[in-house]
C-alpha cells in the first residue's frame, strides 16, 4: 500500500487525498489552516456567497423596469431594500465552516488521516511536521496562497483590508477603495457597489479586468459607470494609510483618495516559504512558485505539487484537477495531462464573465487563424423579458473545419451558459453540431447555438 501524505488541505490536497484513497492509497493529509483552505474558509466559498446577496440586490435594482412595486407605493424597489452586512457575514462565515466540516467529514469516510499542523519536506520521502516525521511513497504540496500586500500599506482587519479580512465587517462601508482591478478587484467592486457601498476601483491598467476579454472588460466598465462605481484607470496606488476613521490611497502620481475603508487586491503569493523545498529538490519559479509538468510532477522524484502554489491558472477546479492527476499518475492509474486550452473560467461580476478555450488577445496578434463571431445579448428574446441588455455570446472555431475552440459569455449566471461551450471544446465538436442541438426558446442560452449558425455561414 503506497504511503501519501499531502500537505494542504485546500481543494488540491482534499481532492487528492480522495482520489488516492480511492486507488487504495494510505493517506495523510498534513494540514493547518482547515480543511478546505483557503478557497473554502477565506476566499472562494465566502466570496460568492457575498456576491449571491449582491446578486440579489442587483436584481432588486432592476426590478422597477418590469413592473415590480413594493407596497410603500416607491417607484423604484431599490429605495426600499437594504442589506444588513452583519448578518450577510455571519451567513458567508457559517456555510464556509459547514463546508469545511462536510469536507472533513467526506475524507474521514475515505479513511484519510489528518494531521494538524505545518508540514515541511525532509528529503523527497519525508514530511516533517513539529516532532512527527511523515515517511512517503508520494507526497503532493498543496499550500495554496495567500494575498499580496502593497509594501507600507499594512492590513489592520478594520480599515485596510485584504479579501480574507472582509467578512469580519459589522456595517456596510461608505466609501470602499478598492486597490487592484483583476479578477478579484473587480468581483468585490461589483459587490460592494450592488450591497449598498460608494466605490472606488484603483486600476493601474488602461482599463478593468486587463488578463480578460477586452470586450468583456468594456462592457463591465461601462457597466460599473453607469451604475456610479468609480474607476480610476491608469492609477497605481503608492500606498495606503489609516487616517482617523478613514483610509487615504496615495497613487503615484502625487492623487490622494480618500474613502471609509480600503480592500487591497493586488495579487497572490505563494505559500512555500520555510518548507525546505529547494534543499530537497524542488524547483521553484522566481516568484517562489512550484515548477510542475502537466500531469504535476515537481523536480523531485515522488513529490507534486498541486494549486495556487504552482501558479498555473490559480482556480479552485484547476487545482482539484492537479491533485486528481498527481494521484492517477503517482499510484498507476489512467492519466489525462491536465490542458490549459480546456480550463473554464468564470469572473463573478454584474454581468459575469465566463470564458474557455481560444482568447480574442491570441487571434489579435496572429497567434491563430480562428473565425470569431459576437452575438449581443440585445437580440436574444429572453434577455429582454428579463430585462438584460449588457452583454454577448462569442464563439471561435477553426476556418475549414468549424471545430470550436473557444468562447466568452457575458451575461447574468455567465457561469452556467460557459458549460455547453466547455463541452464542445473539450469534446473538439464542430459548430454545425453545436447549432444542431435543441435549444429552449426563449433562453438565453439559444444565443450559443445563434453564434454557431453565423460561424457556419462564414465557415
């Protein structure tokens, strides 16, 4: 029976400690900040169900054009409607720790053992943790990572505030700054704003959203403005301080902006420090990544690496697919190397943005041949009786033999309408096949199988 031993217990490590249970593994799982890490405690789990309760406001928001009226007779149902931010917390916090638990709960029927604690290597056969030694057949480093923060600008978890920090917030802020407009910028710009907040977003870039579809990012914008969430652009923050009651971003060029409270987004560092993994081995990036292959092989015989601490497309379904991987190919099961080109991805803004596959950016700089058509929303007869008007559908697909390769969503639940194009990407169908599929009318759905009839005109 192989001996694995894996630390972290994020969706890499329990993803991991399940599949090689599952081949028969004995398996131990090395863990200190609770299972489910980050994604499930501070990050991803707490974060879109604070942006559940902003959907719901957007969509209160919005309700007055379809005939919506509450019964103080208001116009405009948003007058009417506020969020208790203590209570939207106390909720984010309780289903992230239910999580946990039915994780934990879901390893312990596996048999996987937990072992509480900071785990380091000692040789590529060996996990230390405090005075217990680990030996292993295959260990897997799953330590995720943690936010980056701005040099003196110090969080203080009550006015300058990382992502993890947020859901200690008892009342809505006034005024947010939010410093960093990628993904995670963006998704709790758009939060906030829909909860109540006055919004600033620090963009150092020429817009929104700069690793995304450009399209993409210029509908959120202008989404974002109309709304009154303020974006400033091509403004790097220098530093952020408390100042009384308050924050004051001081940006490069000299600006000063002054707001209730500051949420710093400026990226990811990864958690591999004092894990003595070069001394046994294993080859790190220099920005302190773990270097792996695509079935998750580190430099060190024996030991991968699987999530946020390897870079590779820093999603919770990634990592889980690394960790799935590692386990096939350490303990000789079928192995399917992971493919970037069929990772799915989702921007949980109003409108989300969900892409696969090809980019726009790639075929702009001649990268690929790939025909691209964009169908707006505006034309799909769902959205207008919901009320949508903001966004498209983008399909690409090779010339000669239509095969799909990518595509972009930006609508509300982009999310679940990404899925029927992951599926076609993944399974390299053709447009014809995709447009001769059965869609609902009206759904807004039947606007992927409108831009597959185009890209068969062209094709």
């Amino acid at each position: 029976m192989a001996r694995v031993v894996i630390i972290g217990g994020g969706p890499g490590g329990y993803e991991a400690a399940s599949a090689a249970a599952q081949l028969g593994g004995e398996v131990t799982v090395v863990d200190s900040d609770g299972i489910g890490g980050s994604a499930v405690l501070t990050d991803c789990v707490p974060s879109k169900t604070l942006i559940a309760t902003a959907e719901v406001m957007t969509e209160v928001e919005e309700a007055g054009e379809l005939g919506v009226r509450l019964d103080d007779g208001d116009d405009d149902p948003a007058n009417s409607v506020r969020v208790d931010l203590s209570v939207v917390n106390k909720r984010v916090k309780a289903l992230a720790t239910a999580q946990s638990e039915g994780i934990e709960r879901r390893l312990d029927r596996d048999k996987v053992r937990i072992v509480k604690g900071r785990g380091r290597l000692d040789g590529p056969e060996t996990v230390v943790v405090g005075d217990e030694r680990l030996d292993a057949d295959v260990i897997l480093i799953a330590t995720g990572a943690r936010p980056r923060i701005l040099q003196g600008s110090e969080p203080d978890g009550e006015r300058i505030l990382t992502w993890e920090q947020v859901y200690e917030l008892e009342e809505l802020p006034e005024r947010l700054i939010v410093v960093g407009s990628g993904v995670t910028g963006a998704e709790f710009a758009s939060a906030y704003d829909a909860l109540g907040s006055d919004v600033v977003l620090v963009s150092s870039r020429d817009r929104v959203l700069p690793g995304e579809d450009a399209d993409a990012a210029a509908v959120l914008e202008d989404v974002f403005k109309r709304r009154g969430l303020t974006v400033l652009g091509k403004s790097r923050a220098e530093s952020v301080k408390r100042q009384g009651d308050g924050v004051v971003v001081t940006l490069t060029d000299g600006r000063k902006v002054e707001g209730s409270h500051a949420l710093l987004a400026v990226g990811s560092l990864p958690n591999t420090d004092d894990m003595n993994l070069v001394e046994s081995g294993v080859s790190l990036t220099d920005g302190g990544f773990v270097q792996v292959d695509r079935v998750s092989r580190t430099t060190a015989r024996g030991v991968y690496a699987a999530g946020d601490c390897t870079g590779v497309l820093m999603l919770a379904s990634v990592a889980a697919m690394q960790g799935r991987i590692a386990m096939a190919h350490a303990l000789g099961d079928a192995v399917t190397p992971l493919d970037q080109s069929t990772v799915s991805a989702n921007v949980f803004t109003a409108p989300e943005i969900a892409t696969v596959g090809l980019t726009q950016a790639v075929v702009d700089a001649g990268g690929s041949t790939a025909m691209v058509v964009k169908v707006p929303l505006s034309d799909n007869a769902r959205a207008k009786m919901q009320g949508v008007r903001d966004g498209f559908v983008k399909l690409f697909c090779l010339p000669n033999t239509g095969i799909v390769v990518g595509g972009v969503v930006v609508a509300p639940r982009a999310s679940e309408l990404i899925h029927p194009i992951s599926l076609a990407v993944g399974a390299r169908l053709t447009v014809d096949q995709v447009a001769q599929a059965f869609t609902v009318y009206p759904s807004v759905s039947g606007s992927v199988a409108e831009a597959a009839r185009r890209l068969h005109l062209r094709s």
